[in-house]
C-alpha cells in the first residue's frame, strides 16, 4: 500500500483588512514572541481582534487557541484570563467537525454577524487513522449546504477511496466539479489556515518530498488560486509529535524545511510553529529533546510538552510562547508592521481592574501603566473622588497627572492617604478616573475604584444571670440539675449556659466570640471537649425535666476544646473562638436582638468551674465581637454601689435626662466637678453629656442601660487632665484594650488609674486593670497626675484585639474574695498593696488566709491570700469610702486604720502597719503601700472599741422625696461604748415631728430610718427637717429636705 498522510488543515480566515496573499512576505517564527507584553502595540491588536478567522486542525490547535471551557485550554485563554484582559480578549467559537459532515461557518448562528467584530472557528478534525478523511473534512468545511462535489462527498464513488491509491485527479479542485469560490466568498471569512497534521508511519524514504509535499503545496497553492480575497496562512508540522511517532520525526524535519523554502520564495504568510516549538524565546540555537536522537533534526525543546505529543499543560511556558507568537501572527496579518516599521506611543491605563485597602494600612498607592509603545512623551491626568467614602473624612487625595519620557514605559503611582477610625461603617469605595491622554491613546481600563476594607468592630458582653440559666444533664441518667454551685465537664455529662438579652443584631458578621469560665477546683487531667449552640431563635430556661439539655436541637457548627494544660482553683479560662456557632444562630431568619442563646460543653475528661448559684459575678461570660448594627451601647449598672460610666458613643438624645429616661433605678448621677442630676427631685445641673467626661451613677437595683447614637472616634476627642485632682475620664474605645497601652503616652506622669470594682494600675507598682481584664467599654477611670500642671491626652489610634489571653485569668493575688471578713462595694475605693507581712513570733501566712481593714467595727475591705504571695509577689487590694447618705458603709476619712488577720489555724489575730506611701489614717494619700506585723493572740481579746468615736453621717437618700408616704430615709450613725441614746426629728419650728431612736444601745454602728410620718401616724409637710442624736455626753444636728 502506498503512503499515506493526515492533513490537519487549519484555516483561518480574515476579512476587511489588509489582504497579502503571495504579495508580502511575512514570517512569524521564534524571534516574534511578545514576550514583555510591551512590543505589538494595543491597537495593533484591537486590529487583529477584528479578523474573521477560521482554523482547522486536530488538537494541537486547541492548544493554542480552545476556551477555558475546553477540555484542554490554550495559551490564548491564559493570556486573557491571568496576564491582561484588555490586551489579549478575543472572541473564539469553539467546533468540533468529525469525519466528513459539512458545517459552514457562514450559516452558523451567531458567527460574525457584527461586521464590525471578528474571531477565531475553530474545527478539530478527527480520524486519527484515517488521513484521507481528514483531508476530504477539510475540503468539506469549504463546501456550501446543498452543494454537491464530484469525488468527494460520495462514497459510492470511484475517485472516493480513502483506503486507495493517490489520485492526481483528487487533488484538482477544478476536476473535482466544484465553484470554491463561491463557497468561501460567501461565508465572510478572510482568513484560512491549514495546519499539516501528523504522518504515517509508513510514509518512507523519498515519499515526503516526491508524494506528501506535493499534496500540502498543490492543495494551497490552488486554494490561494481560486481565493484571491481570503489570506492563506502556511504552518510548519508541529514537533510535539514528532518525537513519539517512530522513524518520521526526519521526514517531518525535510517537510518543514520544503514549506520553509516554498513560502520564502512565493512571498506566502508563514507561522514557523516547527521553528518556535524548537527553541526557548530568542535562543540562537535549537534545543534537542534527549528522546530525539536524531541529529539532524530540530528538536522539541521540553518546555513545550509533557507528553510528547502536545503543547500542555496549560499555563506553560512553551505554550504561552506559542500563543504569544499567534498574536503576533495576527497582528501582522492586520496590518502592523513589526517592531520596526512604525512609532507607537502605546496606550496609558490603570495597571489593574480594582485596588484593595485595609482601613488601618493607611494609604494605597495606584498604579498606571504605559503599554505596547514609548515612542514620545506622554502624560495623564488622574481624578479621585468619593464612591461611597466621603472625601475628607474617610480619604485624603488630591487630583494630579502622570508623566512619561519619550522611550518610558514604566509604571507610574500616585498615593491616597487612608483616614482610619473605630467606626464600622462597611467597606467603601473611591472613585478613580483618568483622563486627557496626551501622546498616548487612552487604553483600559480608564475607570476603576479602591476599596477600603473595613476591619472595626463592635462588642458586647453578658453573663448568665440567673440559677435557670445554667444547668448539668447526666446523659446516661437524664436527671437535669439546675441549682448546682458547680458546672462539672466529665464523661457522660453536659452543661448549658442560657445568655439572655443578647444584643447583636440578626445577620451580623461574627468575628470572636468566646465563653469564659472562672475554675471551681484545681486539675491537671487531660479533657476534650465539644462546645455548640442550641439552634432556635430564642433559649428557654433550663428545667429539672429529664433531658432537658439533650432534647434541644443542636447547631451544626461546634468547636472542639482540648485543654492539656492545669487550672488552678480560681483562675479564670476562655474557650477557643466559637464564632461559627454564634454566627449559625444570629443568622437564623428568626433571630432578633435581644434573644437568648444558649450554648452547651460536653465530652470527656474531668474539669469544673463556678456556677450561678456558685457566685453570680464569676457566672459564665459571653463575648461576642461583630460588625453589623454598631449604634448601640449596653451598660450594666450593679445596685447600691457607685458605678463609674461613660460613653463611647455620641447619643441621639445628648442630654442626660434623656438618656437614662428609662432607668427606674437611678438615684443619682455626679460628674468630678460637682455638677448632678437627682431624678427623684428632677434636679439637673449636668444638661448634655461631654464626652471627655465619665460619670458615677447610683442606682438601688440593678439594671441595663441601652443608648441609641453614632460611634465615636476616640482620637477625634482630647482631654485635659488637673493637678491635685481626681479626673473622671471615660473610656471610647469599643472593646477591651490594656490600660499600660491605652495610656502609654502620660504613663510617666501617672500616679493612680482606678475603676469603681476595685481595680487600679499604679506604673511600677501594681496592674490590676489589665490582670483583670483591661480597661472595659462603658466603665470611667478616676486618674491622678503628678506636677503642678494640666495635661492634655488623646487615646491611640486603635484599641483592637483587647487584652492577652494570658492576661485575662484573674490573679490570685488580687481582689481574691474572702470568706471570713465581710465589707461592702461601695464604688469609692481606695488602693492598698501589701509588701510584705512578718509575725511577732515565729509563723507564716497560708494560702486562705485573709487580710480584713476596719474602720473601727467595720470591715471597709479585705483580701485572701493566695500561692503566688507566698511565692513573695505583693497582695493589691482596696478598701471601700462609706457613703453615708446612701446608706453605703465603709471608711470615713481621717479615720485610724485597723488591721486584722485570719488564719485558717488559729482564728483572727491583730496586726500593725508601717507605711512607706501613705500613712495609717483612711484618706490619706492617694494609695497606701504598707507592710504588717502580725500578733498571734487571738482577736478577741482585744479592745474592738479603742478605735471608735461618736460620728452621725447624713441622711440617704437626701433631699427625701415621698409623695405617697411609702419610702423611707436612713441615718447612720456611730457611738464609741454602750450609752442611752436617742434620735428625734424636729421641723424648724423646733416642734418635736418623731422619735426614732430612745434606748440603750451597745457600741459600733447603728442606723435608722423615718417613713416621713410624725408621732401621731400622719405625713408630714414638705419642707425642711433637722434631727438630732444625744446621749450624755455627745450631741450632733443634721439636717434634711422632705418633698411630696
């Protein structure tokens, strides 16, 4: 049988631009790779893109030009998608024709019906094993529907013989009886490419030259005859096959050197494809494949296949040369005339489709990009505005121009300052314009936009609140308990903790969350665990019904808490970030603020913390940080205690009787300059908050206060600080944040920072802000400065992120809560630090041991010992100021100090102090550093009275506001020894209103209370009234307003 060969025919075909035919030479061979992407200039290739091109061939085809959707996309697809979109789009209508079934191109739907747009058709032709067939496929496409070609399309027919002899006659396509002509000049192609295929095996010896040259050349040759109007592209046989097909990988060489020399000497449009697969760019010579062991023949260098056989994979080197080598073709098929046939000044544009910033990085820089020329100088003018982020305020820029030297291509940048702040307002974006290119055509994009990535957040806190909000379940029993002290995490048994009024709005974007735990014992055993949510929009109460945790429907979302490392008994533990539970329950289309959510620990191991009904302020607290809905401040306000407030948002309604309108609680709010507001006398000398101000609040229950407003910058708001004063600052930052950092730029001339539960920083002495937690949203700090002078002081930029996990577990050496001794918060502390303590005679104190301060019989604060004292750190506690007209009870200043000790041992023992800051009267100085020496005589057997002295405070509450006669006033009062003692009301006529108090009374403090009644059982008259305390020896007056 006599040789046979595959004709891959690629025909590309390109109409409305220039038309070469045999008349110009062009050669497109491995020095044409653009490969900077800077030489074929952008309207060269928005020319190219015009072409209507049609392309026959098997699948080293696709390799060049397939869509991404493709099986095996090409190199064209590449340079779209991952290098420039602008400068490499193209349109590509991707056909499969297999065996001899004709398509016309111009009949398809949709192809090139814009006349002003073009492409790329492009046919794959089968039959691998079959190349008589693709050579009838290829001659086929040409054919119009309906026609008929004598010879080809009849297998009936005696030239059809695709297994037979050559046939001179077959290849004439005059003889064959068919007008290509017509054809082809009706289809509104105007460029064809045939791609040579692959050869037969048994294609031998002299057959290459004397049979399949002939072939390819009579078949162009007269194709380019009858098509005067339609450019004809030659192509050299690939090498991605060449080195996996036997003893042809020679011949092919022979070939391409014929079709090289024919196209030279005919002026034909040549893509050297052979040529290009050979070489590595602008190598100077070819690289040989080691499996090609021919040396005569050019060799595949290996960047251009990985199997030999075709140009893959995708996104490689090799076949992105060859894609870039296809635009260049096409470039000049389109008119261009190379790198050195004409200037071109390129095209200026945004070096990308969009920018990104984060808020906090402080600027972005924009970049602009000359492409595809540098002839001449050339300059843009660029334009910045507000998309949605206000100028100004949220961004700093100004509007400017750009320029490039004559042979400059580089890319150019201008900067926009990024203004952050602490406000979540979503990400905005900023409008970015060029325009009025000079010298340089105008590319694209010209319009594009930054956004700025808004990472603030807001916060919010709330613990379990009640003994129905936390709960264990036995699973293997079912039995529910909910009034245990501890919640214990062993084998077999859950927990749940309910978190009622949980104020994060439905949808918002969780960022952390986390539970903290305070531990209820010491262990060291290794515990895994599981925490989820319960899925419902609103968590009921628990009950002691069997399985009433288990029978609730769990979250899909859980996070696994494998703890390895010992708790200590008292110390406080957080959970990993949960925010996937949290998040899977706010996104619930039923969720609202306000809900409750509940949350539940199981697995195994052996680890427990305090319940509720344990301690109530050591109860499981939820954290949550999120964006959404940040105009809302909560602050939970503790009862018959002081509670230094601010605000860290700017309130809709600014003035504060509007604010706190709705605390039915509220007694009493006073700023540091005296100013107040009595709600019960509707008295108001504060008017509108300032912000730079935080305020103490006294309510006699407990309760939450919710204020609606825009959140504030914290560094838009300076404050001045006094000398010899206590400053009551407020806090604007949104979540916690370490006191030494927030405060780090007067930290030198920092006496004293303070909250209302007893925490303090004292630089180089004591931190028990950030021990316990760090400065807090909506707490106040007093501050005291060293110096004569005021200071101004703005918070930092940022407060994100709070304080280290590490420093967050409550020390246990300060403010540990004793057993024995019992004071009262009063919110009016006073700092004390314990250096060192020393007995008498031999001993030392244990860990349990407790510390008591007394103002005469009252205990006014105290403190456990802890290990880490004994291990020789200082012990920082407070003692607590006596309110009296609030019946608050604690120390009076100017009073003498009085220490006790009790020891687990032995019982209470007295102690002396010596002072190095300080001295041993309650108010003096701003804190005491003191040490002890401790007696081991028992306590009781000493004077308790020595100390005590005759004292009647003020009534509370005063002015007495009683329009129904059911509220009463207290007055305290303190008598030194057992006397007869009475307490009598007078009005100022000096007429006797009522006894309170007539008997004999034994030392210490004794209170009480008038109902604003008289002697006989009726209200008394609004007005002023004095009372009087007398025994014989001591009188005191005071006075009180009563209003109805």
């Amino acid at each position: 049988m006599k040789n046979k060969f595959f004709i891959i025919s690629v025909i590309f075909i390109i109409i409305s631009f220039p038309i070469f035919g045999s008349s110009q030479r062009i050669l497109v061979d491995h020095t044409c790779v653009d490969y900077n992407d800077n030489v074929i200039p952008q309207s060269a290739l928005d020319e190219a893109r015009k072409l209507k091109v049609s392309w026959a061939h098997n699948s080293i085809g696709n390799d060049i030009v397939a869509p991404t959707t493709n099986d095996h996309p090409g190199g064209m697809a590449w340079l779209a998608s991952e290098v420039n979109a602008t400068r490499y789009s193209y349109n590509i209508i991707d056909y499969y024709q297999t065996n001899h079934t004709p398509v016309d191109p111009g009949a398809e739907p949709g192809w090139f019906s814009d006349p002003d747009s073009g492409g790329i058709v492009n046919w794959r032709l089968r039959s691998n094993d079959k190349p008589w067939e693709k050579r009838m496929n290829f001659i086929l496409h040409l054919k119009r529907p309906g026609e008929t070609i004598d010879g080809w399309d009849d297998p009936s027919d005696p030239d059809y013989d695709p297994e037979g002899d050559y046939d001179d006659d077959a290849i004439n396509l005059t003889a064959a009886g068919y007008s290509y002509g017509d054809a082809l000049s009706g289809s509104d192609i105007g460029v064809a490419m045939m791609k040579y295929g692959h050869l037969d095996t048994n294609d031998e010896g002299s057959g290459i030259l004397d049979v399949t040259w002939p072939r390819y050349r009579d078949m162009m040759a007269e194709l380019e005859i009858h098509y005067p109007g339609i450019t004809f592209v030659w192509v050299t046989m690939p090498l991605t096959a060449s080195c996996s097909s036997g003893g042809n990988s020679l011949r092919r060489h022979q070939l391409n050197e014929a079709i090289r020399d024919y196209t030279a000497d005919h002026n034909e449009v040549l893509f050297d494809l052979a040529d290009i697969e050979s070489h590595y760019y602008d190598s100077g010579s070819n690289q040989e494949e080691p499996f090609c062991s021919n040396p005569d023949e050019e060799g595949l260098y290996p960047d251009y296949s990985d199997d030999g056989k075709h140009l893959r994979p995708y996104g490689s080197d090799g076949q992105i040369r060859v894609a870039r080598a296809f635009w260049w073709m096409l470039a000049r098929v389109a008119g261009w005339n190379g790198p050195d046939g004409e200037t071109d000044p390129g095209s200026i544009q945004f070096g990308s489709n969009d920018y990104e910033v984060d808020e906090e990085d402080g600027s972005v820089s924009i970049s602009v990009t000359r492409i595809s020329g540098s002839d001449g100088a050339a300059s843009v003018e660029y334009t910045v505005s507000g998309g949605s982020a206000s100028p100004g305020v949220d961004f700093s820029a100004s509007n400017g121009s750009l320029n490039w030297a004559d042979g400059e291509s580089s890319t150019k940048y201008f900067h926009i300052s990024i203004n952050p702040d602490l406000i979540y307002e979503g990400d905005e974006t900023i409008d970015l314009t060029l325009s009025n290119a000079q010298v340089a055509s105008m590319g694209s994009p010209s319009q594009v936009q930054a956004t700025i990535i808004d990472y603030d957040f807001a916060v919010f806190e709330t613990r379990v609140n009640g003994g129905e909000n936390d709960a264990q379940e036995d699973m293997s029993s079912n039995l529910v308990s909910i009034d245990d002290l501890q919640l214990t995490m062993i084998d077999d048994y859950i927990i749940g903790m309910r978190f009622t009024d949980v104020r994060v709005p439905q949808g918002a974007t969780i960022l952390n969350s986390y539970i903290q735990l305070q531990s209820a014992a010491t262990s060291v055993t290794q515990t895994d665990l599981t925490i989820a949510g319960e899925d419902i929009n609103h968590a009921l109460a628990f009950t002691d019904d069997d399985s009433d945790i288990m029978d609730r429907n769990e979250t899909s979302a859980s996070e696994d808490w494998d703890i390895s490392a010992s708790w200590e008994n008292g110390d406080f533990q957080r959970t990993p970030n949960i925010s996937d539970v949290v998040q899977e329950i706010v996104n619930r289309n039923g969720w609202e603020i306000g809900n409750a959510m509940m949350l539940a620990i199981y697995g195994d191991g052996n680890r427990s913390v305090i319940a509720y009904e344990g301690n109530p302020s050591a109860s499981a607290l939820l954290h949550i940080e999120y964006q959404g809905n940040n105009t809302v401040q909560i602050t939970e306000f503790a009862s018959n205690q002081f509670n230094m407030t601010s605000f860290h948002i700017s309130p809709s309604d600014p003035s504060m009787s509007g604010i706190v309108q709705n605390l039915n609680c509220l007694r009493l709010i006073k700023d540091d300059l005296g100013r107040f507001y009595l709600p019960d006398q509707g008295v108001d000398t504060i008017g509108n908050i300032e912000i730079g101000k935080g305020y103490w609040f006294y309510l006699d229950c407990e309760e939450t206060l919710e204020i609606q407003g825009t959140p504030l910058d914290p560094t838009d708001h300076s404050m001045t600080l006094q000398p010899h004063f206590y400053n009551l600052i407020p806090y604007l930052q949104r979540s916690t944040a370490p006191v030494a950092e927030q405060l780090a730029s007067i930290e030198n001339q920092l006496v004293l920072v303070q909250d209302h539960i007893g925490n303090f920083w004292i630089p180089d002495v004591a931190n028990l802000i950030d021990q316990n937690g760090g400065m807090r949203p909506g707490y106040g700090y007093q501050v005291y400065i060293q110096g004569d002078d005021p200071i101004n002081f703005t918070y930092p930029i940022s407060a994100r992120g709070g304080v280290p996990t590490q420093a967050l577990a409550l020390s246990q050496i300060s403010q540990r809560e004793t057993v024995h001794f019992e004071f009262s918060v009063t919110g009016l502390p006073h700092p004390m630090i314990l250096t060192h303590a020393s007995f008498l005679d031999e001993g030392e104190l244990q860990a349990g041991d407790e510390i008591g301060v007394f103002d005469g019989l009252v205990c006014v604060g105290g403190v456990a010992i802890s290990e880490k004292y004994i291990q020789g750190n200082r012990v920082s506690f407070n003692v607590w100021q006596a309110a009296s007209e609030y019946g608050l009870l604690g120390f009076t200043p100017g009073h003498q100090m009085r220490f006790k000790v009790w020891r687990q041992t032995l019982g209470e023992c007295s102690a002396s102090a010596e002072f190095e800051k300080g001295c041993s009267e309650f108010g003096s100085g701003i804190y005491s550093l003191f040490s002890l020496k401790i007696s081991e005589e028992p306590e009781n057997q000493l004077d308790e009275t020595a100390s005590l002295r005759y004292e009647l405070s003020r009534n509370y509450p005063n002015p007495f506001y009683n329009p129904t006669g059911k509220r009463t006033t207290k007055i305290s009062y303190q008598i030194p020894e057992n006397k007869a003692v009475s307490l009598k009301v007078y009005n100022i006529s000096g007429q006797l209103i009522r006894t309170l108090t007539d008997c004999d009374q034994p030392a210490g403090q004794h209170e009480a209370e008038w109902d604003g009644r008289d002697r006989y059982d009726r209200q008394a008259a609004a007005g002023i009234y004095f009372y009087r305390l007398r025994t014989d020896d001591y009188k005191a007056v005071g006075r009180m307003l009563l209003i109805r």
